[in-house]
C-alpha cells in the first residue's frame, strides 16, 4: 500500500505517532510526499495533481480522500480495504494540499472517501488514515483491537 501526500511531514509527534502505526500495517505503508504547488489555487491544484498522479502506478486502485467522498464506518471501511486488496492492484492513497484535489485526481480516482466532515489538517489525516488502515487490519484478523458495540 501507498499514501501519495502534499506536502512534507516534519518531525514531531504527528510524524512520532504516524511511524508507529507504519511499523504495525503488513504490508507497510509507504508514504510519498511530492512537493506543494505554488501559484493561483488553481495552478496550485494543478501542479499538485500532476506530481499526485505520477507518483501512483498507472494500474493502481486509487483512493482519494476527499471531503465530497463517501462516509464510511469501520467495519465497512475494512471491507472495502480487503476488496481493493483482492483486486491485484496496488492500492494507493491519496491526501492533496490546502486547495484541495484538481478534477484530474477526482477523475482518476477508483474511489473517494472521507473522514468525515469536520476539516483536519493535511498531516493530521495521514496519521488517521494509518490509525484506520491498521484498524481494518485487526477487524480482518479478528484481533480485538476493535472494540465493536455501543454500551
């Protein structure tokens, strides 16, 4: 698996907390951090794309996250994961910069996911998405990391 980022993650404790969910993921989570575009938003977006897309296998299963994408539980998410996972594509995971993603990503994209509505900052969402890809590995292994069930 691939996460295709904008952006460069500096030390710190989002990187600190990042790496430990990268060491638990099988396979490990290859993270790829292409630069920020500069310019107008829309130039920026563009730029962005252009270095997004070359960064990701022609024939990868694309995930963009998105907030226009679709809202998912876990279980449901893990699931989905297995799927892309049988599919023998590599998956790859994309997070775009402030401006969002260009219409060629969304195009491109296999599928869009959210991590819901609120707004998260960019380098926040890497650790959550790792924290999720590491929870739909344990739902799948039936490790009791997931705690289903409301009270």
């Amino acid at each position: 698996m691939k996460l295709i980022a904008v952006g460069r993650l500096k030390a710190g404790p989002e990187r600190d907390l990042l790496e430990r969910y990268q060491a638990r993921l099988r396979p490990k989570l290859e993270v790829v951090e292409v630069a920020q575009g500069r310019g107008a938003p829309a130039e920026q977006k563009r730029r962005e794309a252009e270095a997004l897309l070359a960064a990701c296998p022609d024939n990868a299963f694309l995930v963009a996250l998105d907030e226009g994408g679709k809202l998912v539980d876990s279980l449901t998410f893990s699931s989905q994961l297995r799927g892309w996972q049988e599919s023998g594509r590599p998956v790859c995971f994309m997070i775009g910069g402030a401006e969002g993603f260009d219409a060629t990503v969304i195009r491109r994209a296999d599928a869009l996911f959210s991590l819901g509505k609120l707004t998260w900052p960019h380098m926040l969402v890497r650790v959550l998405l790792a924290e999720q890809l590491f929870r739909a590995q344990a739902i799948q292994s039936g490790h009791p990391y997931h705690k289903a069930g409301r009270p």
